[in-house]
C-alpha cells in the first residue's frame, strides 16, 4: 500500500491588508423621508410665514410660496436623478467635481460646509433665545452648551443615532402642523373658536395682492430660506440602504407632502388672521401665527405649546446641519479637497474629526452670552443667506451636464434608476430662477430713501466667497471644465 505524502510547504507571514473604512448605509426608507421633511420644516414656517402675510397678503403669499416649491421641486428632481445613480455623502462637491470642473465642486463643497457650519450656531443662538420664553433669568452659555453637546451625541453614535434624533424631532414638527391645519379648517367653518370666518379675510382692503409685484416677489425670496435643507437627502444618499430605491421615493412623496404644509398652512393663517394685523410683523413665539390661532381656538397654554415646538425645530436643523457638514467633509477630504484627517472614521462608520471642528464652528453661539442673543442671531443668519441657493444653482449646473454627457456617451435613460421630470425645461427653469433670486434677493434696499449699506453687503457675501473660493482653487490646481465627452459615467463604481 503506497501511501502519498502531501508536501509540507511554508509560507511566510503576509500582513493582510486593513478594510478600507466607509460610511455605515444605515438609513433606512423611513429615515430619509423624515430627513427631508425636516430639512425644510422650521422657523420659516412657524415664524416668519406671518410676515409673508403681511407683506404680500394671503395671496401674494400663496403665490411667492407655490413659486419657490416649483423651484424647489425641479431642484430635488435634478438631485434625484443624480443621488439614485451616484449615492454619495459629498454629493454637491462630488458632481460639481465630476460633471463641471473640480475647482467649481471644491467651492461647492466648502460653501455647503460653511453654510451648515454656521447654522448650527445660528440654531444655538436661536434656541436661547427660546429657552428664555420658560427661563428669563438663565445663561446664554448653559442652553448653548447644552444643545451642542445633545446633537453632537446623536451624531457620534452613529448614522443611525443621527437617522433616529431626525426622524423623531421631525414627527414632533409634522404631528403639531397637521393639527394645526384640522383646527384651522375647522375655525373656519365656525366648528371651533367662535363663528365662522370664510374667506372674509382674502377680500379685506386691497387684499389678496395689497402688496402687488413688489410684495411678492420680496416673499419669494424669503420663502426660499424656508425650504433650504430639502438637500439634505442627497446628502444621506451615501449612506441609505438602498438609494437607488429610496433616493426617488423620498424626494417624489416627501416633496409634495412639504409643499401641501406650507401651502395649507398659509392658506389657514390668511382667511384666519387679517393681513393688516400688526401681530403677524413678529418674529417671537407671543405672536407667531400658529400661536395666535390655538390661543383663539382655545388650546390651553398655545404659547408654551408652539415653544416646544419651535425648540424641536431647532434642534432638528442643528441635527442636520452637523451630519450634512461633517459628511461634506469626508467626501471632500477623499477626493483630496480637504485635509486627510477628516477621512478617518471610527470603528461606528462616523468621521469624528470633521465633527469636531464643526462644532467648533457652532461654539461660535457662545458669542450670544456676551454680545447679547438676538444681535448674535442676526449676525449669523446674514453670513449664511444667500449660500443656500449657491448650492442649488449647483445641483442644477452638475445635472444638466451630467444629462448632456449621458447621452452625448450613447447610455440609455432606461439605464437610470430615477429620471427627472420634464429634463431639460425644468432644470433649466431652476437655473433661471435660482440666478434671478442670488441677484436681486435684497433688491428692496435699494428702493428706500437710506440705503443700508451693511445690510447689503452682508446680504451678497456668500457670492464673493463662493468666487474666492472657485477661482483660487483653478488658479493654484489650473483646474479646467470637463469636457462633456470625457465626463466619467461608471455603472460598476460604488461610493460612500
């Protein structure tokens, strides 16, 4: 009997390679649906969707309102299309990069960073102010601190952690405007708060366009600030379970759902409250529309209740504004656009580092406790203004040639997961719009006996900034645009 001995062979010690870390996709359908609601549901609303009124009248309003949502829609559409094919957490700066010219991706993903930067201390600013509504004699830096440290925990677990503290914050938000648009509906045929009201208030004086073209158009503007953060979805595309499904399905139901809120909401606060009431000016809890009607259908405590509200709200863009920063970040640093430290994530799938200095950013409401809360607010919201619809301009840049290119290169639109609508009139239509808003968004100032000089200056800021940014980096990288035929359209290639 021959019995074959298999050969010993030695093999030398090799060092297997680390995993490359990548973002954890932990956001589920549900989750990206909330994101996006959220994103757009906040003080513009629950504030400021009085002053609309009262500067336009509840047409005008309507109108500004369900202009800027046609705006918005193709927008998210673009992104859509964009997300669902190349789910990425750096989105904005990643198809700036790809489809139009790294230097305009580098400048995208920088604004997009500072924007959100600065407004979680705007939205720390804000919340001691709120806080102040329960508790006068309180610190500034207390509630500040507090706050921070409340998102920065739910964004340091994990991308679930951050998935979860939206989902809810933003139930908390939908749950108190749908109630508000019932008892609403109901004040108005005369089933609660007294007799009913009808459309009395739509024919008031020179209602429903007291305003005129003016009024509008001053509103348009200001409704754009409302829906900013509606993007956020194509931030947390790279991070989604599925996006090629879910991506389309968040933007196509939660756009529709957003524009019904505003629409409704504004439509129940102009045959409510007469566009002449001097209270609809405010931009405190006492006066806010939503209070102002509870109170009158005689929902006990309406001020602490909508208070409550509110302070969900902020914290809610708090929330979002660290995650969507902090991503952008990541993305960013590597393609190279940003430094390497802000590549490295924790065991949890989270980039720690950008975290951090982003927060440090926020700390900046800190100011409040010194220079006074609301002065601080104001500085911060002024810096930040005009860069939101920076960004959108971008999507709509990046799309349209991302489209040309596709089918420049012979691929199929059945190839895509999601199309956008009525390519290339509606992308077109928000480039349009999005040019006519940076440029004339403080227009009123110049039609005032004393022009503000400061307050334009800090109106147009974001435009010089985005600039420096563009044609520093091609000058020192001598960057070019990218040709449409050799845009690179990868099916196989995965991002994070």
């Amino acid at each position: 009997m021959i019995v074959k001995r298999e050969e010993e062979v030695f093999e030398y010690p090799v060092e297997t390679p680390k995993k490359e870390q990548a973002l954890n996709r932990g956001l589920k359908s549900r989750h990206l649906t909330m994101i996006s609601i959220g994103g757009a549901i906040g003080t513009g609303l629950f504030l400021s969707s009085g002053a609309a009124i009262h500067t336009a009248g509840p047409g005008g309003a309507l109108l500004a309102y369900a202009l800027v949502g046609a705006m918005v829609y193709f927008v998210m559409t673009s992104l859509g299309e964009l997300a669902a094919f190349m789910p990425t957490s750096g989105s904005f700066s990643t198809y700036g990069t790809k489809f139009v010219d790294p230097a305009f991706g580098f400048a995208l993903g920088w604004t997009y960073w500072f924007n959100w930067s600065m407004t979680i201390a705007a939205e720390l600013a804000a919340s001691t102010i709120i806080m102040k509504f329960w508790f006068p004699d309180s610190p500034s830096l207390l509630w500040s601190f507090s706050f921070l440290v409340l998102i920065f925990l739910l964004n340091y677990l994990s991308v679930k952690g951050y998935g979860e503290g939206e989902y809810w914050f933003s139930f908390i938000k939908v749950t108190a405007i749908i109630i508000f648009i019932i008892v609403g509906l109901l004040m108005i045929v005369g089933i609660m708060g007294g007799e009913a009201v009808g459309f009395k208030n739509f024919t008031v004086d020179d209602a429903p366009f007291p305003g005129g073209f003016m009024g509008v158009f001053i509103v348009f503007i200001a409704a754009g600030f409302s829906f900013q953060g509606t993007e956020i979805v194509g931030v947390a595309a790279g991070e989604s379970e599925n996006p090629a499904k879910n991506i389309p399905k968040a933007i196509k139901s939660v756009f529709w759902r957003i524009l019904l809120f505003y629409i409704l909401a504004i439509f129940v606060i102009g045959l409510l409250i007469p566009y002449t009431n001097s209270s609809l000016q405010g931009e405190n809890v006492m006066v806010s529309p939503f209070t102002l009607i509870f109170d009158k259908a005689g929902v006990a405590f309406a001020a602490s209740l909508m208070n409550a509200v509110i302070l969900t709200a902020v914290l809610s863009a708090g929330n979002s504004s660290l995650y969507a920063s902090t991503r952008m970040l990541y993305s960013m640093a590597k393609a190279g656009q940003a430094p390497r430290i802000f590549a490295k994530l924790n065991k949890r799938g989270v980039p720690v580092a950008g975290m951090i200095l982003t927060c440090a950013i926020g700390m900046l409401a800190f100011l409040a406790s010194i220079f006074g809360d609301g002065t601080v607010y104001l500085w911060l919201m002024n810096a930040i203004g005009i860069t939101g619809f920076i960004f959108w301009l971008g999507i709509s840049i990046s799309h349209y040639r991302f489209r040309k290119a596709y089918v420049l290169q012979g691929h199929s639109l059945d190839k895509l997961p999601y199309k956008a609508l009525w390519f290339p009139i509606g992308t077109i239509f928000a480039i349009t719009i999005g040019m006519v808003v940076i440029l004339a968004q403080n227009i009123q100032a110049f039609f005032s006996d004393h022009i503000d000089w400061g307050s334009v200056v800090a109106a147009y800021l974001g435009i010089p900034l985005f600039l420096a940014l563009w044609f520093g980096y091609k000058l020192i990288r001598k960057t070019r645009f990218v040709k449409l035929e050799e845009v690179e359209i990868n099916f196989d290639e995965k991002y994070d």
